[in-house]
C-alpha cells in the first residue's frame, strides 16, 4: 500500500480511542481508497469526486463496519457484511451499477486486508478494543495522521 491517503486522526479524538479496532478499521479505508483508485470501473467515480470526497467516503464506509465485524464476532452473522446501504447513507443519489462497482472494491480490499493481517501478531480483529500505541507510534516516527 502507498502513502495513506486516510489521514489516521479520523480514527480517534482522545487517548481512549486509540483502539487496535480503531487501528483496523484506519487501515482498512486506506486499503479501500486504493482499490478505488486502481480500479478503471470506478474512473468516472474518481473524476466526479475529489480525493478528499474519496477518503471521507472510506472514512465512513470502515466506520460502518464496526456493527457487522461485532455481529460476526457475537456469532449473529455468519460472517462480515459489506452492505450496500453504506454507500447509499453516504452519496444517497448514487446509481445501482456505481454502488455495486463501490462494493467491489470494498470486498476487494476487505480480503486483502485480512489476508495481509493474518501474518500480523497485533490480532487487531479479536483483541479490537485494547489501546494501541500504533496510532502514538506513527505521530512519533513523523508519520502524517492528519493529511492535507
């Protein structure tokens, strides 16, 4: 993945937020705002909306997510829904064929960040609401949290 095109700091306000969920989910846009910009169904998408458009949309999508991945967690689903009504919540206007190119992407990058988090020992998914100091760690190595 290339530079974060998510800004970190939309994933905490406080000390108390700085989740390792929290810290998925940060990743988890990132990897979603590369899918969209990689994938050439999504190019009239791109040029209509702005990339800070783009992100807000990530933003809010991986926020979404937080009920499905505690369904799935709580055994009420049979697994982590990726649901078109978070794109209708967002751009309430939005075509069928364009929320359906969105969830593509969306389960594009959900597997591959669960394939690139299975190698990790952080276990971000089953341990989501311990504090990490991931978030601490990317401010003190200069790392951007907050993007222009």
């Amino acid at each position: 993945m290339s530079i974060d095109k998510v800004g970190a700091c939309n994933f905490y306000k406080d000390k108390g937020d700085k989740t390792k969920q929290n810290w998925f989910l940060y990743e988890y846009s990132n990897m979603l705002y590369s899918k969209i910009e990689e994938s050439r169904a999504l190019a009239a998408y791109r040029k209509k909306r702005g990339e800070e458009d783009i992100a807000a949309f990530c933003v809010y999508f991986s926020k979404r997510m937080r009920q499905s991945i505690a369904n799935a967690d709580a055994g009420r689903t049979s697994g982590v829904e990726i649901n078109g009504r978070y794109v209708y919540e967002f751009y309430p206007g939005n075509t069928y064929a364009q929320t359906q190119k969105l969830l593509e992407a969306a389960v594009e990058a959900w597997d591959e960040h669960l394939q690139t988090c299975s190698a990790c020992p952080n276990l971000c998914l089953a341990n989501g609401y311990e504090i990490t100091d991931m978030f601490d760690n990317l401010e003190e190595t200069g790392w951007p949290t907050v993007l222009k």
